[in-house]
C-alpha cells in the first residue's frame, strides 16, 4: 500500500465540489456500494414500514399530509443511519488506499466497532438529539472515527487516545463551520429526496399509467428516496471527514511524509 | 477489488493542440445548481417587470389583453434565450456563473461559440425531466467524469470553476532557528525529488500546525534522515525538513533568523505528545 497513491485524490475542498466528487466516488465503487447499501438500510427500512403502518392508515384518514407520521419516521431514520451507512464507511475506508475489500473482514471489523457504535452512535446521540440536533452538527464524524480510526473506548494501562478525546481533537473549534456544512448538506438532502420521490412518482404514473395511492406514497416511495439519500450522505460524510483531517491535521502532507519514509526505508519503489 | 486505473477527482488535465498543458477544477452539479438559483431569480425579476410594465401601458388603453400577450412573450424569450445570450456575450458565463465564478467552455478548453451556449441552453428542457426535478440532468452529471449534462454533451461543453489560486511563492522560514541543524546536516545531503515535493507540501502547510503536529508529521521522515546522516536521535526533524527545504529551493542562505525564546534548545524537538492515532 502506498499512502500518497490514493483512489480518491486528496486535496481542500468546499462542501460544493465534495458533493460533486461523492457522484464519482458511487459511480467508481457502484457495485459494493449498492449491495452494501441494500444490506444496511433493508431491514431498518422494512421494520420502519411494519412499525408506523398504522400510525400512517389512521393519519391519512384525517389529513392529507401526515405529518405525525413522517416525523417519526424522520427521528426513527436518524437513530437507524449511522447504523445502516457503517459497511459504506467501511468500504470507502479501503477503496481510499486501493485495499482489498472483503466482506467476511468488514463483517468482523463491523460487529469490533458494534460496541463503540451503539454507546456514541446510538445511546448518546439519541439522548442528546432533542437538544437542537447537536450531535449532528458538533461531532458529525464520529461514526468515521470509531469505523476507520479505531480508537479505544477507554485509555487502558497503554494511555491510548481514547474516541472521544479524538473526536475532540477533530471537532473542537470548528463549530461554525461544522454547523453551515451541516445545514447545506441537509437542505441538499430534502430537495433531494423530494425530488427523487416526486420524480419516482411521476415516472410511474406516465410509463405504467398507474395512479399511485397516498399510501404507496409514503410508504414506499418517499421513504426509498430518504435511504437513497442516507446512503449518499454516508459518501458525503466520509469524504467531508477526510477534508477536515486534511485542513485540520494536514492528513494528506502526513501521508506523504509517511510514504517518503517507507521510500527512503527501501521498502516501496521510488516514484518517477 | 477495485478499479485502479484512475485516480477520483474533480480536476482534470486539458491538452491544448500546442501542448500547453491546463487543470481545471470541473463545476459540480450542486454548485451549478446554485448559479441556476441565481439566473431562475434575476429571470424571474426581469419577466415579473416587464410583465407588470406591459400590462400597466396596455391596461391604461384598454387593451389588458395585448399586455398579457406581450408578458408571455417576454416569459417566452427570457426563459429560452437569458443562458445563450449570456453565455454567448460572456464568454461562457451567466450573472449566476460569474457570481459563483463557473464559466462553460469546450471540452478541450477552449471558449464556447453562440450555437454551443444556445443549444445547451435549449436542451435543458431535456436534463429537467421528469417534470422539472432535474433527475435525468442529475443522473448525466453522475455518470461523466466532467459533470456533464446532456446539453453539455450535444455541444462538447463543461462547466469549470476559476478556482483563484495563490501565486506560487517559496515560503520563508522564520519561526524556527536553522543554522544549527544545517551545520549538522552534511553539505550533500539533499532530498529526492518527491521527497522534495512532499517537504515543499509540509512546509507550506506547516504554520497552521501547532508544534505537537509538526513534531508528528515531521518526525516520519526525520527520523530516517537522522539515521542516514547520524544526527543525534533528539534532533528537531521540523528543523530539519525545512534545513532541506531551503537548501532544495531557496537559493539565498543569508535571510536573517529569529531568535528563539530564551530556554529553548535550537536543536531540539518539542515534547510531543500524540493527540491522535493514526489507523493501522
């Protein structure tokens, strides 16, 4: 592995062009990226269906938009993405560095992170949400960290860096900034959905003449085009967590330094 | 596996038939969007005037119904002509482009002619299918490596940011005492070419590192060279690197040298602590 040959090409970028860029990072790793897609969010999204079935009846009974219902589905989302998006951190963690991806060592990487996930993903992000979504805006990259970095839950005899004080070291002081990306990517994200679902909608109702029922709508529909943008957030995350640790630990000058060291060791061929 | 043949990245490399070479950075969708949201108000504003103008004159003499004609007309012509004229009398740009510094060209680089910026601007009737979400436009843009939509591909145009780069300038070193470290360093000692270009990066990026960071950077390569040219092993390696940055690309040893705090060792690293780890 040679850490300045990388897939993706690592520079200083504003949230428009890595929104761009995460386009040609799905097109580049389509293959395992859907499939991984497919095995994260199908059963979060089948048991969001099950669960709020009925809430959606009763409320389109009385309303024409319920709006109770895509509330919860909205918190239910929330808790589920880190969750359902971790294989495609994975994944885009080897496919930086050209690695090999295998499934079997994603899987074992996956459930090793499981407990970090579901205390900082899970448990103390969930209590934390009816705060102004602060997690969301403060430690955006958590996730990435606990998948890629893998640091320690607790410091232990060795006085190892622990997730949370490297998450510190991340976040700290760049609040503001965190906070505008996070906006953008959010407004990016609900004309998104909106226009994949109506699209969806409209397309079906000219090739296939079929009237798609409120129902349909958003059970189905809406809430496919809501995944479908969680998993391209999930793109987006990874490479605006990239750009922080370059612009904020100079990630990309470290990785050429460290490559430079294994060529001067003898251990890679020099680049001409 | 993956693909290893191309690199990802929104730059690309133009060739001109004298074979100057440039790089663009290709505009993405989400950034033109936002120039379009720029033009989609100013259109607004200009037909919702003219509108208003039309129907007020015509009104005033009775003829309510000619006003409308002629606000629908001005719809018409602003709606499918605002981009090609603009494009054309702007060499590629729009109001919207320059206020976010976009500008169409050709794919090779060269400015577009009237024909390219009307018809890409007539077909996007088409990228805006179905009903104006913009999907088949979206969905062209993520399958070309230049964001290219499909009016953009009938006329061989992209859409390029002018990204204002700095000039490129040497960077002077004067936060760090050099000499000591340089009289160490034996006169031939000198970096490889891409070791070069990497210490050229760290140098530029350094001052926005604190000097645990640089100690951590630096300390990859430093340690090597140390052990190459038997510097003691407590040498500062961010000295060092920028020991080989000068002598690699500045030719003028003589610059006057800032005095260190009083305490410090010159040749000494900082204490570095680690504040973070780096994957395996």
């Amino acid at each position: 592995m040679q850490l300045d040959q990388t897939r993706i090409a690592i520079r200083e970028r504003r949230l428009g062009e890595i929104l761009g860029l995460a386009l040609q990072v799905t097109r580049a790793g389509a293959g395992w990226l859907v499939l991984l897609w497919l095995l994260g969010v199908t059963g979060f999204a089948l048991f969001n269906g099950w669960l709020l079935r009925e809430t959606l009846v009763d409320e389109l009974l009385f309303e024409e938009v319920p709006v109770g219902y895509w509330v919860l589905m909205l918190i239910l989302v929330a808790i589920e993405a880190p969750f359902a998006t971790a294989p495609l951190s994975l994944y885009l963690g080897k496919m930086m560095f050209n690695s090999d991806f295998r499934f079997r060592a994603m899987l074992v990487e996956l459930i090793r992170s499981m407990p970090q996930l579901v205390l900082y993903q899970g448990i103390l992000r969930t209590l934390t949400m009816p705060f102004l979504l602060l997690p969301y805006w403060m430690m955006p990259y958590v996730g990435e960290l606990i998948l890629l970095e893998r640091n320690p839950m607790f410091r232990g005899k060795q006085n190892r860096l622990t997730t949370n004080r490297r998450s510190r070291n991340l976040h700290s002081n760049n609040g503001g900034e965190l906070f505008g990306r996070w906006l953008l990517a959010m407004a990016t994200s609900i004309v998104l959905i909106l226009a994949i679902g109506f699209g969806i909608e409209v397309l079906l109702m000219q090739l296939t003449s079929w009237e798609v029922s409120s129902t349909v709508q958003h059970l189905v529909i809406y809430p496919f085009a809501l995944w479908l943008v969680v998993g391209w957030m999930a793109v987006v995350r990874f490479l605006s967590y990239l750009d922080l640790r370059i612009r904020r630990e100079g990630w990309e000058v470290e990785l050429a330094m460290r490559a430079e060291a294994q060529r001067l060791r003898g251990n890679i061929a020099p680049v001409i | 596996m993956f693909e290893k043949n191309r690199q990802i990245d929104s730059h690309i490399r133009v060739v001109t038939p004298e074979n100057i070479g440039f790089e663009y950075r290709v505009a993405s969708p989400f950034e033109r969007l936002l120039a379009f949201l720029v033009d989609a108000i100013i259109m607004l504003s200009v037909v919702g005037v003219a509108g208003l103008v039309a129907m007020f004159v015509f009104g005033l003499f009775g003829v309510l119904g000619m006003g409308i004609g002629v606000a629908m007309v001005s719809w018409f012509l602003v709606t499918w002509f605002y981009g090609g004229v603009f494009e054309t009398l702007w060499n590629g740009q729009t109001p919207g482009k320059r206020s976010l510094r976009l500008r169409v060209l050709r794919t090779d680089g060269s400015p577009i002619d009237a024909g390219q910026a009307v018809l890409r601007n007539f077909l996007r009737i088409v990228d805006s299918q179905p009903f104006n979400t913009y999907l088949t436009g979206l969905l062209s843009t993520a399958v070309t490596r230049r964001y290219q939509r499909l009016g953009d591909l009938a006329c061989g145009t992209m859409v390029v940011a002018e990204d204002r780069s700095r000039a490129v300038r040497f960077n002077e070193i004067n936060d760090v005492l050099l000499t000591p470290v340089d009289n160490m360093l034996p006169p031939g000692a000198l970096p490889s070419r891409t070791l070069a270009k990497a210490i050229s990066q760290y140098v530029d990026r350094r001052r926005y590192f604190g000097p645990a960071r640089r100690a951590e950077i630096a300390r990859h390569v430093g340690e090597v060279f140390a052990e190459q040219y038997n510097l003691p092993p407590s040498v500062d390696h961010d000295a060092l690197l920028c020991v080989l940055y000068r002598r690699t690309f500045l030719t003028s040893r003589d610059d006057e040298e800032t005095v260190l705090e009083s305490g410090s060792h010159p040749t000494l690293a900082p204490e570095a602590f680690r504040e973070f780890e780096l994957p395996a």
